[in-house]
C-alpha cells in the first residue's frame, strides 16, 4: 500500500505522528546481548527485541544506513533484515539514506531501496532528473514510495548553504527547494490533501517552519533533531493540520538510548521511552487543532 494512503490512515486512527531513529552505536547496545558476537550480528538481535516494543506505541521506524554500512556487507545485511523485522511487526521503513546522483545512478539507488524501505530521505542538490527515478515509483502504480526531500536540515552548518540569497528572486535556496518540492508533489496523486513527495525540516528551526509550510501546504514534513540535538516537539505544531496530519516529528537517542547499557531492564526503558516521545506528538497534535 502507497507510504501516505497508510500513514493518513493511521495517524486518523489515533496512532502517533511520531518516527523512532534506528541509529545502532555498538557503545550504546546492551552488554548482557551477545557481547561475543560480531558487530552486525549483535545489532540485528537489538532490532529483533527492540521493534516489537516500538511497534506497540510508534507507526514508523527510521533506519539510518551509514550506522549499518560503516561494517561493510555484513552491516547492509543487518540493514535488511532490520527493515525486514520492522515491517513483520507492522511498521512503515523509512529509510534514511540521504541519495541524489545522476540518472542513472540513481535509477539503481531507486531500484534498489525502494525493495527494503516504505519511504526514503533524498537530497535535491543535483536537481530534479536525481530525484525522477525515485518520483516514479511514488506513483501508486508504481509501489507507493514516499519521499522526503532535505530542505532545511537539523544541522548548525545547515545556513552554509541552506541560508545562501538566489540573486533576483528575494528568497534562500532552502524555499526554492521547498518549491519544487511542491511542484514535484503536485504531479503525484494526493492523499487526504498530503502528496507522497514530504520535506526534512529539521526541527532545530521552528521559527522557520511557518514559512516553509506555507511554500509546502500539501507536504508530509519529518522534523528530525528532537531531543539530543536541541529541537522540542512542542515547538512544531505549524507542521500539522487541525486533523492531526502533515508532520512527522523524530528522536533517535532519547529513545534508543534510553537506558545504560549494563542495565538489565533496558528493554522496558526503550518502550517507556517511545511511548513518552508518542505522547508529546500526540500533544502537538492537539496543539495545533486547538491553533487552527
């Protein structure tokens, strides 16, 4: 089923507008899991404990690649069959792999990701035809991908470029991104008035979120940097509609990282975690209906 059509669904059904980041740090995973076994081996058994917990309280898990590829084939292996677990266990994959090449490169990327992952992250910074190979499969004939285009990222060095005035158009380069983001969702089929091509708009900038919604009124918005990078989930009601839609706030550490890692009990802490993170998303939520 298309990323947004299930989404929509679920979020009006009163599941959370919340995505956990699977970012596995070998320093953070649990000592007493099998601390002999190699790296990726031990990560794929955290997954198998942990996304059936996430499940019970979050609809979308975040999987950032470099976490798993920086151990070579075996890491990637690890990376699919954590996709794999999570959609045994009911979840939507977002998979956080940041890709944006030339055409053809990018037909590969496309062909490739879009079997392990409902929905990806992709960078814009070569244009248009980077992102065509991805677009297509966001057709609901084509699988129903979601995408999510960086716009304006959680970073500090995010204003390098992000911030940099387009001669003779009076704007950054961050809203003419924002732009063809909305014009590229506008050639898609819309669902409950939200297009399959969404945003990244780091939630370390609120005061910019206004605006941005506003080049970007029919985009689904992640709003990473929740937590450990400083942004505050009740800072982004501007993201949601007053039915609760459009914005997807995300924390990795608060919750992945919830517990020490000699801790006997750090299962339950994760599931305490998320399900804490699930209930200030749904506050948001009620933010924003009472503000529209």
């Amino acid at each position: 089923m298309a990323f947004v059509v299930e989404l929509s669904r679920r979020l009006l059904a009163g599941e959370a507008p919340a995505v956990v980041g699977l970012d596995p740090r070998l320093s953070a995973l649990p000592t007493s899991l099998l601390p002999d076994a190699p790296a990726p081996d031990r990560i794929a058994a955290f997954y198998q404990r942990v996304l059936p917990a996430l499940a019970r309280h979050v609809p979308v898990v975040k999987p950032n690649i470099a976490f798993f590829e920086c151990f070579g084939s075996a890491g990637f292996a690890a990376y699919e069959s954590t996709c794999a677990t999570a959609r045994k266990c009911g979840l939507l994959v977002l998979g956080d792999i940041k890709r944006g090449d030339i055409g053809s490169t990018a037909e590969a990327y496309a062909e490739g990701h879009a079997q392990w992952a409902d929905a990806v992250t992709l960078h814009p910074y070569l244009g248009g035809d980077s992102l065509q190979p991805f677009l297509e499969r966001c057709h609901p004939d084509r699988g129903g991908l979601g995408v999510f285009v960086l716009v304006r990222t959680s970073n500090p060095g995010a204003k390098d470029l992000q911030d940099l005035p387009i001669e003779g158009q009076g704007r950054a380069l961050c809203d003419a991104v924002a732009a063809a983001v909305h014009r590229w969702g506008q050639e898609l089929p819309l669902a409950e008035g939200y297009s399959p091509v969404g945003a990244v708009v780091g939630a370390t900038w609120p005061a910019e979120l206004h605006r941005l919604r506003r080049l970007m009124p029919n985009a689904w918005i992640l709003l990473p940097g929740v937590g450990a990078q400083g942004g505050k989930v009740a800072d982004l009601a501007a993201a949601f509609d007053r039915r609760g839609l459009g914005g997807l706030a995300t924390q990795s550490r608060g919750v992945m990282q919830a517990f020490q890692p000699s801790d006997p009990d750090w299962l339950a802490k994760v599931e305490a975690a998320a399900e804490q993170f699930a209930a200030e998303c749904r506050h948001v939520q009620q933010l924003a209906a009472r503000a529209k």
